[in-house]
C-alpha cells in the first residue's frame, strides 16, 4: 500500500504552534505535564484495573467521569450510549474542538486486569489501548484548569464506549447523530506520538450463519446437508477474490463457530467476515463481490449433494459492523495543528497513515479529524500479554494539548486555526 503523500505544510499553522509553546504560561504547562509523569501513570493504572468488556463499560465510564469532574471539567454527563462527556469553556466567540479516548478493551468479562509494574513497563490487558488516552485526557484538563489556559473556542473530553470489535463504533456514532456544536475531532488511541492519520479505513463486518438438519454422520451422509461443508465451500470461494491494490481493499474471516460432535453432520455453523477500504466506493465494490458468493456456495452445496426441502442447507447474512471511510482535505486543520505541534515540540512524524478508530464517524460527515498518540511505547495490543513502556510518556498529552489550543485558539495569543461549521 503506498503511503499517502505529505501535504505542503501550512505556515500558519506552524507559525501558530510554535508562538502559542513560546508563551510563558503554556511552556510552563507543558513543563508541568512531564513533571506529573507519575500521577498520569497512576491514573492510568486506576483505570486499566477497572473491567471494561466489550458491551460493559459502564463501571469504567462512571469511574473517569468522577475523575473528570475532580480535574475540573465543566458540564460532565454520561450520555444514554454511555459516553462521558465533559467541557473546558473558551470564551465562547470560537470553534469546538472534540477530543476523545475510548473506555472499552477487547478483552470479554472475566479478565484479569491487574496491572503489573517493572520499572518504567506496565503489564496488563488494556494498559495501553486505551487506557492511555484517557489518562491523556485526564491531565489534558487537569493542566489546561491549573495554568488558567484560556481559549477561544471551547474543547470537549469524551470518554466513548464501542470503539472496539463488534462495538462497531457506536460511542462515536451517537456522538455525532446527537444534536451538537463540534467543529473538529482528534482521537488519542495508541501510543505512539510520532504518527498522524490523514483518514480513516472504512469496514464492514458480517455474520453468516448456515443452518441444515444435521444427523449421523454415517447414516445421514449424503442425505442431510451439512452448515459446516457449506461453510467451507463458501470460504474458499471467498478466498479467491481478486482485490485492487490501490486503494487497498481486504477481507478476512476471523471467526468461525459450529458443529457438535466429530461424528455428527453440523446443523449450524456460522462465520464472521471483516471487509475493508481506505475508499466507500471500493468498500462497497468488494462488499458487492463477496456476499453474492455466499448463496453461490449454498446453491452449489445443495446442488452436490441432491439435497431438496428440508435436507437442504441454508444462509443468513446479518450486518454486525459499519464503519464509514473518510479522508481530511490537504489543508485540513487538524493535521496541519498536530504537524506544527509535533514540530514545536521536537516530535518528528514518522508515519502519515491511515487507520480506524473513533475519527471515522467524523470524517465520514465531512468534519475535519485525525488520531494522535497518547504517549510511550506499547506492544502486543489486543493480547492478554499486552504492555507498554512509559518512558517519555508526557509527550502524548503534551502533543495532544499543544495542537488543540493552537486549533481553537488562546485568547489574547492566538486565533483560532479551526474553523466553525454550519450547524444549522
């Protein structure tokens, strides 16, 4: 897949890094963000010991809303999805800038979320995606109330459920199909703060279940349609669809589920397909492609074996995911804010990508949104063995603060490089 192209940097953007992380009061923040290196790693830690399942988030949301309200965000609710949302007032005359973090992990009921400390590596399920980036929020607001940090437009800390898996995203998409003033999104999700994302991969997920008699697997043989024959048959034909390679388009059956004995004929089998582009138009094309194939596997799976009426195998399709593509214009705001923060800061970008996370819904309406790193260094995210490195950590929330005053702008040093939508 070819990287998109940097764009030619704005120099306003730049220009209004670099002069709001000159300012005496700002420096002295972004000094006090590492300083408090510590407490954010505790927070951290506090909220990755809290289960927060797929579905189940709401002891984790209830807890970070508490602990908003005590860094001195304004306004702090839980929506009916489950969102915490919280504000930081501007003076009211500018844009609104969102910054998210997500509350859920992957990881089912049940899990040990017990954190581990070695030195400056943190041990456990969760640590880094995302318990990073709602810590990264908590100190966000907690320095911005310190120092007094007043801006022009007004900035929203949202804490979203079902960022994950077959979350599908729903946090994000009742955030925005909600009656709102948001002008601008930055997700803070993984770690790294060497990377931007120019836009967002779209996905479309679905459960096909296939369902026959069943039967002995001697005495019914040939007579019973099996779900996990068709099954099979359905996947290899799948597996021989032609994809472009620009833009990148994939698909992967990730879960398969079914049967009841090695001797018995299966009567249910079911499978869980993931779709993805970078571009609708070719999320839909391969979409087109693929499903079509599934009653072509059924129709010949029948046809093989002569099986009619009640002997003969079946398919549903169930849509269980939704993600939109999307991409920021060259001159969006948010990317350029984040570049002339990373700049100001001595951050250099690394890598200008595409991925998927809560900017998609966003991006998708047309509102400029990019992802930034929360800080440190993580591995084996989705794993029971995930862990990540907290040295130089302060970076994120630092990254993440920086570029969100220079989008909505400090009274009295800068305006606003965000830009206010029609919301009418």
């Amino acid at each position: 897949m070819t990287q998109p192209s940097v764009p030619q940097w704005r120099k306003d953007a730049l220009q209004a890094a670099a002069g709001i992380a000159g300012n005496e009061a700002v420096a002295a923040a972004l000094r006090d963000i590492e300083a408090e290196h510590e407490l954010r790693i505790a927070q951290q830690t506090e909220l990755s010991q809290i289960p927060s399942p797929p579905f189940g988030e709401t002891a984790r949301g209830e807890h970070f809303a508490e602990m908003l309200r005590k860094e001195g965000a304004s306004d702090v609710t839980i929506d009916p999805t489950g969102n915490v949302i919280g504000r930081l007032r501007g003076t009211g005359e500018g844009p609104v800038l969102v910054i998210a973090a997500h509350l859920d992990t992957v990881f089912p009921a049940g899990t040990d979320c017990t954190v581990r400390r070695e030195g400056s590596m943190l041990y456990g399920p969760g640590i880094s995606d995302d318990a990073c980036g709602l810590a990264a929020l908590l100190q966000i607001c907690r320095t911005a109330v310190r120092h007094g940090l007043k801006t022009v437009g007004d900035i929203v800390l949202v804490g979203t459920v079902g960022e994950e898996g077959n979350g599908d995203l729903r946090g994000s998409k009742a955030l925005w199909a909600a009656p709102n003033d948001y002008d601008g999104f930055i997700a803070i999700d993984s770690a790294a703060v060497t990377r931007i994302l120019k836009g967002s991969v779209g996905c479309k997920r679905f459960r096909i279940t296939f369902t026959g008699p069943g039967g002995h697997s001697l005495h019914k043989f040939g007579i019973s349609g099996s779900a996990i024959h068709v099954l099979c048959r359905a996947g290899a034909k799948i597996d021989q669809v032609e994809v472009p390679a620009e833009p990148k388009c994939t698909f992967n059956i990730g879960v398969i589920k079914g049967g009841t004995s090695v001797n018995a004929i299966a009567a249910s089998a079911s499978m869980e397909l993931d779709i993805r582009s970078m571009d609708n138009d070719g999320l839909e094309l391969i979409t087109s492609r693929i499903l079509p194939l599934i009653d072509e596997a059924v129709c010949e799976e029948n046809a093989h074996w002569h099986l009619e009426g009640e002997n003969a195998v079946k398919a549903e399709i169930v849509q269980i995911g939704d993600r939109p593509a999307g991409v920021n214009r060259d001159d969006s705001p948010v990317v350029h804010a984040a570049y002339g923060a990373m700049q100001a800061l001595g951050i250099p970008l690394e890598k200008f990508a595409f991925a998927a996370t809560d900017q998609n819904v966003p991006l998708a309406l047309g509102v400029p949104a990019t992802t930034l790193g929360g800080g440190g260094t993580e591995f084996f995210n989705h794993s029971v063995k995930e862990h990540w490195d907290s040295a130089g950590a302060f970076r994120g929330p630092q990254l993440a603060l920086l570029t969100a005053l220079t989008l909505t702008g400090v009274e009295g040093l800068s305006e606003p490089l965000l830009e206010k939508r029609d919301h009418s």
